[in-house]
C-alpha cells in the first residue's frame, strides 16, 4: 500500500460529514474535528466538476477521504481535509513550533532543501551552507520539480510541502530524501504517526482552534498568513512528551 492508503487506514471510525468548504486557497472539512488543506487546481484553463457537488454533506468522511486518491486536484484537496478531520491528534506528543525554528536549527551550516513555496526561505540562506528550493512553479532562483531526484539526496535537511499528498508526489519526495532529516510543513499536513513510518521526523501542521474564525478567513481569500483560529502544532518522531495543546 501507498502512503495514502496507510493514512486512510489509519483513521479508525467514521463519522458524518457535516460541512465542507473549499474555498480559494484553503479547503476545511469538518466531521469528527475540523481539517485543513490547501486548495489546489488545474493548470488548465478550466476546472473539473468536483463529483457529487452539492451532496458532500451526506458522505461519511472516510467515503469523503478517498477523494484524495483523484487526479482532479481539487477532489484532492477535499479528500485530505477529509482525512485531517478525522485525525484524532495525540496532544501528548505535540509541542506548538514554528517549521522555520526547526529547520534553522537542524540545517545550521549543512544543506538544506526545500520542496515548496515559503515566505521564510531567504533567511535560511544565512546560516546553511547550502539552500535549494525546489517548486512545481518555479519563482525566481528556484528550481523547478524535476531538480528533486539530483538535489533530495544531497540534502542534510529536507522541508516538503504538505501539498505533496494532495499531487501525489509524496511517496517518491520522501524516497529521495531518506539521507536526510525530514520535516513535512503546513496546514495541509497530517498529523499522524504513520508518516514516521515513511520516514518523516517531524511534521510542521495546524489545528483549528477558533473554527468561526477559520472559516471567516479562509472564505474570504486568506493567504495563510491571514488565516485566523488556528495554532501551530509539531510532532517529532521518538519523542513521546510533548505540551498540551
């Protein structure tokens, strides 16, 4: 099985989808708990219909989660909302850092690659002794994703984007960088042991603590920087004591 089926597997009972908004940059789910993914869409000048548009709310989340499987994008993204909803965070082994913090103190002049686009990358480059940014888009002094299979295994440290499970290029992120120290960063990241088990040591994501505010941002177009009601929440592989949450 695949990394998503293995997540999938994991989420133990099911529960009542009871609201689904997929909004501009940010999808959110709610069923047990409330999920976050990042929105991702086509690069066509049209989209897809998502299926069953209008009767989401009548899938039980688990129905909802293998969404994630699709190639329509945006079916994707809704699926792993639906699968971080039902994720039952383990606050004893969470403590509430910021992803940059973490790689800034792993990466300290070692190399350091990033997958994806963050706003903090250019202050890295002042204490590793190499940075390599990887994108799907790339801006200017990025490289573009096809770089990943000679740059991943070079890397002492390695960020990837959470948006890596909703393209489906996860599972091959994580096999070129297993030389490395890895650390899975954003909302879109689910905070499940199982990615310990593909060798990820510590996942960077979010819980929704305020949802009211949550869905005001994310509704109204929040870059994540704007999005409201949420707090930082990082687990580490072999480290069972975490802060409660």
């Amino acid at each position: 099985m695949g990394i998503l089926d293995d997540l999938v597997s994991s989420l133990g009972e099911d529960s009542p989808v009871r609201q689904v908004h997929a909004c501009v940059f940010w999808t959110a789910v709610l069923s047990r708990n409330w999920g976050l993914a990042s929105t991702l869409h086509e690069d066509h000048p049209y989209h897809r219909a998502v299926r069953d548009v209008g009767s989401l709310t009548q899938k039980s989340a688990l129905g909802l989660a293998q969404y994630v499987q699709s190639d329509n994008l945006l079916e994707a993204s809704i699926g792993m909302a639906a699968i971080n909803s039902l994720i039952d965070i383990d606050k004893s082994k969470c403590t509430e850092q910021n992803a940059f913090d973490i790689l800034a103190e792993r990466g300290r002049s070692k190399n350091i690659a990033i997958v994806g686009h963050f706003p903090w990358v250019s202050r890295l480059g002042k204490l590793a002794r190499k940075v390599w940014v990887i994108e799907e888009k790339p801006q200017e002094g990025a490289l573009p994703a096809e770089a990943a299979e000679g740059i991943l295994p070079q890397a002492d440290v390695v960020g990837i984007t959470g948006t890596s499970f909703i393209n489906h290029t996860v599972e091959k992120l994580l096999h070129l960088s297993k030389n490395g120290f890895v650390v899975v960063i954003g909302p879109t990241s689910p905070l499940s042991l199982v990615l310990f088990d593909w060798g990820v040591d510590v996942i960077a994501g979010v819980k929704v603590v305020e949802p009211e505010k949550t869905i005001r941002s994310i509704s109204q177009g929040a870059v994540f920087s704007q999005v409201e009601g949420v707090r930082l929440v990082t687990m580490a592989k072999g480290e069972p004591n975490g802060q409660t949450l």
